[in-house]
C-alpha cells in the first residue's frame, strides 16, 4: 500500500557521516526565486542526488522527459560535500496541493534535517513587491532572535513594514517546525515582481545565503542570466516609453 | 511526526488549581466583534498567556513579528485570576480551513474548558446586518434553555426574526459540542454590518460580558476607539450626503 | 474525542422491536421534495423522534431556534408504529458537505436500516427538469430488478430516456449501499422544475408511497399547499403573459 | 463499515490462473479515447466481467440503467482468453474526485495487475492539443528506458516537444506506481482536439496497442465510426469556409 509520504535514500548516503550540514530549502514558488538559487547551487557546486520524497499530497500527476520517460512528482535531495561543512539541498517539482499536506511534508523535510544531523535550515523563496525591482533586497526571517546579528551583518534586511506578515508553504512552515526539534532555521526572500522567473531576486539571495554558509559558489553565470534578463526588461521599458511618447505626439 | 491538533500548556499552568473558571473564546470572525472584544479584556485585566494551540488544519503559513521573528499559526490561552473567579481566554490568527477541521478544533477547545474545570463557556461574535447600526444590540444563543432568564436579564435580545439561522465556526459548534461535555454556554453576538473592524459593536458586547462574569473591566479605551470610529463613520455619511445634494443641485 | 459520525438512539427505543419496519429517507435535496413528503408524513402520522447522527462530514455550524437556543447540524430519526407495521424516517439539516462524507454517511444511514430490522427502504427526492411541471410524474429507481412490477403498478414511471443518468447523495447512493446488506431499495422523485420548493411534487411523490408502503397518509394539507402554489404560478404566468401582450401591443 | 476502495473479484476469477497476462487500462480521459479504445476492444474480443471496484473518493452518486435500475460509481475489470496470453481490461465511470484518491486508486488498480501476475501495464489516452488533428499520431510514454525500441517499432512517438510535461490521473501514475512493484508499464496517447469524444484518436491508438499486444483486434467498427466523424467535421469546416466566402464577399 503506498504512503502518505515516503522518503527514500540511496544506499551509499544512508552510510554517510555529515559534517556539520546544514540544509538549504529551495522548492517551486515565488518568483521561482528559491528554486533557482538552489538548482543552481548543485549545479555549480556539482552537488549529488542522495534522496528522494513523494506524496500523495504532491499533485496527481506523472512527469515525463523528453524521450517520454515518467516519473512521480517528487521532491529531491542533494549532497554537496565542502572540506569544512556538508550541504544537503532539498528541491523539486511542486509543494503540497492542500492544506494539511503542507504542514505533514513541512515536518517531513524538518525531520530529514534533524535526521542528517543538520543544526540549521536555510529555505530561500521570493518577496513578491507586484512591480518590477531594480536592486531587489533580500529580506529575512527566523525561528531564534539570536540568529538576528548574524544575518543582518550578512546584509539581510530584517526590519519589516509588514509585521504580523505571513510566509505561505514549506519556505514558512519548516522555519517554524524545525524550531520544535531544536533547529535554527532562517528564510531568505528575494524581493521580486512575482510576475516572472526572476534570477535578479536569486543572484541577490545566493550572494547573501553563500557568505551566511561560508561556502563560494561561483555566480557568474547567474549573474549574466540576471543582466541578460535586466537588459531585456530595460529594452522593453524603453520601448514602452517611445510608445507614450508617441502616443502623447498623436494625443 | 506532527500531530493534528497540539495543545501546549505553559508548566505553571498546569500546577494551577482554577477558582470556579470560565472560558471566553473570542477567535477572528464577523466584523473581528469576538477578538475585540476577548483582546481587550486581556489587555486591561493583563492576563497572562498560559497556553497554545497549533493545527494542521490551520492555513499553511507561519506569521512575522516586526523584526522577521517567524511562529506557526496559532491560538492561545491566557488567564486572569480575580480574587472571586479565573478566567480562560481563547484567542488566535485564524480559525480552521476546512470543515471537519472546525468540528475537531471546536472540540478540542471544549476539552480545554472541560479539563481547566470550566462550568461555562462564552463564545464572542459579530452578528452581520449589511448596513451600519447605530446602537448595536447583543444578540444571544445558549446551549440551555435554563440559561435564558439569566442572560436576557444582562441585557441580551434573545428572540429572533430568524428561527433556523446559523452561527458558523468555534462560536456556534463550541455551544453544542460543550453540552456534550455538560457545560453551559453562551453566545454573545454584537450587531455589526460585517464590513468593518468594529469597535462599537465589540463595546456593547463587552458591557454585558463583564456583567454576565460579574467581573468589571474598564471600557474608556474600547468606547474611545468605538467613538472615534462613530464620529469617522458620520463624517463620511455627512460627506456622502453632501455630494448627493450637490448631484441633485446639478441634476 | 468526537466521532466521524454518531447515531444516538433514544433509551426507549433500544428496547423496542419494530414490526416489519421501513425506512424512508427525505433529506434535503432538489425542490426540497423528499423533505417536504417525509416531514408531512412524521406531522400527519404523529411520529415520534427516536435517534439523531451528527457528523463532522455536516457543515460546521450550529442552528438556532427563536429563542436562541443551539443545537448541532443534525438528522434525525422517528418512528411511526400502525397497526401493521412501523415506518422509521430520517431527515435532517444537511447532506455532507465531502463527496467521502456522503459515502460514509449513506452507508451509516443504511445500517441504521439494518440494525431495525427493515428489509426495504425508500429514498425520497425530486428530479429537476428545469420548466414548470403541471402534472408531475414520479420516476422511480431501484436496487433489484425484482421491484419492478411492484413499482410500475403503483404508478411509479421508470422508462427513462437519461439512461445513464445518474442520483447525487444519499437518496442515490442509499440505493446501492443497502443492496451490498441485502436490502431492497426504491426511489421515488418527484418531477420538478428544481427553481422552488415544489409541494405539489411531494404531493405527487406522497400518493403513490402511500400505496407501497400500504400505509393512509391524510394528504390533504400536503395537496391544498400545492393548490395554493398552482394557483399563484398561474397568476404569475397569466401576468407575464399580459405584460408581453402589451409589449407586442407597443412594438 | 464501507471500505475507501473496494475490490470485489467474481468467484471464478479467483481460481483463474492466468496465462502471461497485461492489464489495459481504459478510463474516462481526455476525448474518452483511452475508454474508447478499451471498451471496443471488450465488446469485439468479447472479453468476460471479472470484478468491479468502488471507491469513496468516486463522485458520490448512482448510475441508473434505462429501467431504473441504480448501481454506485465503479470501475471494471473484463479478462479476454486469447490461446496465446490473457487481457485484463480496466475500465470504468469516472476516476476520483481528489488528489489523493488519483495515488490511492491507481496504486490500487498497480496492485490488480501485480496480483493477477501481470508483467506489464498499458495506460491508455488523449493527447490534447486543442485543434483538429487529420491523422492523429500515438504519442507514448514509459516507465522504463529499455522499453523505448520496442514501441517505436511499433510506430509510436516518442521525441516529444514538452520535456517536463505531465499526464494526469491514473494513466500516469500507474506508469509510475506499477514500477514501484517491478512492473513495465506503457502509455499511449492518441491526439486530439480534446474538445469531442474521438474515435480517430482511438482508431490510431488500438492499432498500435493490437501490435504491441500481439493480440489481432478488428478495427472495422471503430474505423467506420471514425470515418463518420472525419466526414461530419469535413462538412462542417467546408461550410465554415463557404461562409466566411460570402462573408468576405460581402464585406
């Protein structure tokens, strides 16, 4: 009989001994914000798959590749081993589709963490603003005050106007989860549109969320797909202002 | 693993011997008449917090404080012990998403007032008209018949033009799922129009509440916020007016 | 803790054994029609409640009565002992409010069913046809082809053109899930535009249950109530037409 | 107590032991072509009922035949003998109404194939692409790599444009789940508008499936009620055409 949630391991990682992990969150959601800076991670970082979840909260889907293989939708996790700390990414195709799913996966992921021997969670999500953002910020949120003085020296802003705002899905609920079981956990949100896949926002986060685990990542090519994209955007600005103008010579 | 419904109680409460306890349940709903009304009586009587409530049937979110400080979604317990009589309060960020969500919560609330030895319970509401009300009556429900003389003497209109209505949420299930239990409870409903945050109707509910507990609680600060509002609210009437007249001059 | 689902019978009639007992479902439905025939029939015949169910699977909320007394969304249970034989009804507030709460409640009802030692049941309903109906027929449905003789010569239709055609909720689904205990089961819905609560379906509907279950049911105040209804559609017919013979006499 | 799925097998079923059987699954879908298909192949190979299942999480309702006659929502199981291998045939109603039913349903339906010893699953589907299609390819998907060569042999397409596409409900999950229990599973889709029931889409699936089966199943039957349709859509585009003529002529 299949299971509500289940997480399986590959066989070597379930022998592996991590030092001093942490756990970076970077599932579907605003923006794609938190999705990018994590897929890009591993994929600079040459992180590997070490595990994998599926749910039957996940939507009721199979996804396929381009030579029609299929596949559960799943949530995936990835190994990256520095000399000094270990990083275990956790991404994938969708979060939960109902309410109650969220919180049972959300505890599933605080308890594949605690379970690795990991003392803080890092989950990256997008701030969505509804406009377009020239040097997005990167605002934060925590399940400790002491990790306060750390992250705003790394350049997170932390002061809100939005008190009593809230954090929906996994990027939120691990945060507050993960405290139940002893866990630090800090959620880095880069301010974009909402409107578009935004590697601006993702550039912003990795630079911050790479200084906080003291680990380099190289973020270049991110940085040249933002400029692309901030190129494209300014052109269309532009192109939208000659037409006002135009418009106001007819008017 | 998670649990469905988690009820924490702080570890002094839970050496407390109640005197004679009620429980006032005072969640978001209608017009915010019941959270007022529940939130300001904690404030003035300075009740402590003893106590919390998380759920999967909550929304999936977590809620900031104003330095980014995340927490689950959550309702709360705080108690004021008067020299004659303690008193239980329930507030919260929200009340359950779902259906059955509602009837397992509103139980579980009526196991708490149960367990603290309750006899009474008092459920806090608006009571939507659809259109301002100048002198918002308390309109009543109880889970006994018994109970009728008793709070229409307080003040409370107990007949109604509409036998057969409905109270939906933890202020009406919490009435029938506590006489289950043997409990006795009331409802108290403030008239409102169901548009607004309403400080007036929560002042008249508050008046008969703290007869009916027979525990005075300073109104000024409540009135003052419901008279400021009144005085709002007519200025914009009077402005409305003005424009109608004007409409006809030009008509 | 709450249940699902709970049956509670009166004391007294746990220890009543019910003489060739059936039962008849009228709940809330299309044009109110299985209501309506089931609770004329409880009022004329002078049947006695006997149980309740209520249900986290209802919606969430409480009914009031006109002095603000509050009780559960609930269905009920009575009985009727004739001479010959005893007729047990189920009616209520609501359906369930989840397609897997309409299942898990039908079953319920249909052992209730079984419990008294009924070997029929009939579920009650109207059948919209979206116009006014002059004269309602009464289609019917069944659990057993064996019932069709029956049926037919009480005047039930059961020629269908909507083969395939399909019963939504317990009416429908009492059907089925009684077969699967050994029970026989009939339904009988009364013709209907689905627009109005439809007394002259259920008048339509109570004749010929009346004949099945060879039990007299005083129609009478059933019949002038849908009188009353035909008289006033026509005059609201009669004006439409008037007011389009003017419009035709103005264009 | 009702069961939230429930398999019931006919008594001569359970002491069939079966002969290197696949399990073909036809439930309603995206232009009804995999039902299409399924059921054609049942009523020309004359395959033999076996078993039904039910479901909670089935959309809570009847179906009626044209006499009255009601059963619950199912689906089910046909076996065709051929000399050479068995067929069992997966058809039905509706699939679910939730989620989470979709998992729980086709890990069941996984289960089926298993038990009866099946090596292999067919899934069976629209491909919709939201226009007329002249000569529908078969677009497929699998569950394992080594099965490629074998299905494009048989004509079917593999490279597909949507890399990252999803097929929804069980013709999906049961390529994934029935690979949890060592299953090879395939599915084929036939394109079409999505908009209409589509012998077309099905004539060009069961002509390949027929192939990879290597069962011979006369098409003549659902050709011709193809041919009919292409012809009726041929009429209707020339007169769509003829009218925007004049409609160009006029203007």
């Amino acid at each position: 009989m299949i299971e509500e949630i289940s997480v399986s391991y590959f066989p070597a990682f379930r022998e592996t001994s991590l030092n001093d992990p942490v756990l970076i969150e970077g599932l579907p959601g605003i923006g794609q914000v938190g999705k990018l800076v994590a897929e890009y991670m591993i994929h600079v970082l040459g992180a590997k798959k070490v595990g994998e979840i599926t749910s039957i909260y996940f939507p009721p889907q199979v996804i396929l590749d381009e030579t029609g293989l299929a596949r559960l939708v799943r949530n995936e996790l990835y190994l990256y081993r520095s000399g000094t700390r270990d990083i275990l990414f956790l991404v994938g195709d969708h979060q939960s589709t109902s309410g109650e799913g969220h919180y049972l996966l959300a505890d599933c992921y605080c308890g594949i963490a605690a379970d690795a021997g990991a003392r803080r969670i890092y989950t990256l999500g997008g701030f969505g603003v509804g406009h377009l953002v020239n040097e997005p910020r990167v605002l934060g949120a925590m399940n400790r005050p002491e990790l306060r003085d750390e992250i705003e020296a790394a350049g997170v802003t932390l002061q809100r106007d939005d008190a009593g705002g809230a954090i929906i899905g996994a990027a939120g609920l691990m945060l507050a989860l993960s405290a139940q079981r002893g866990l630090e956990a800090v959620c880095l949100m880069g301010e974009t549109s909402g409107y578009i896949v935004d590697p601006m926002a993702a550039a912003s986060v990795l630079a911050i969320l790479s200084k906080l685990i003291d680990v380099p990542v190289d973020p270049t090519r991110l940085n040249d797909r933002a400029s692309e994209m901030e190129k494209a955007i300014e052109g269309f600005v532009e192109s939208e202002k000659l037409k006002d103008e135009e418009l106001s010579y007819i008017g």
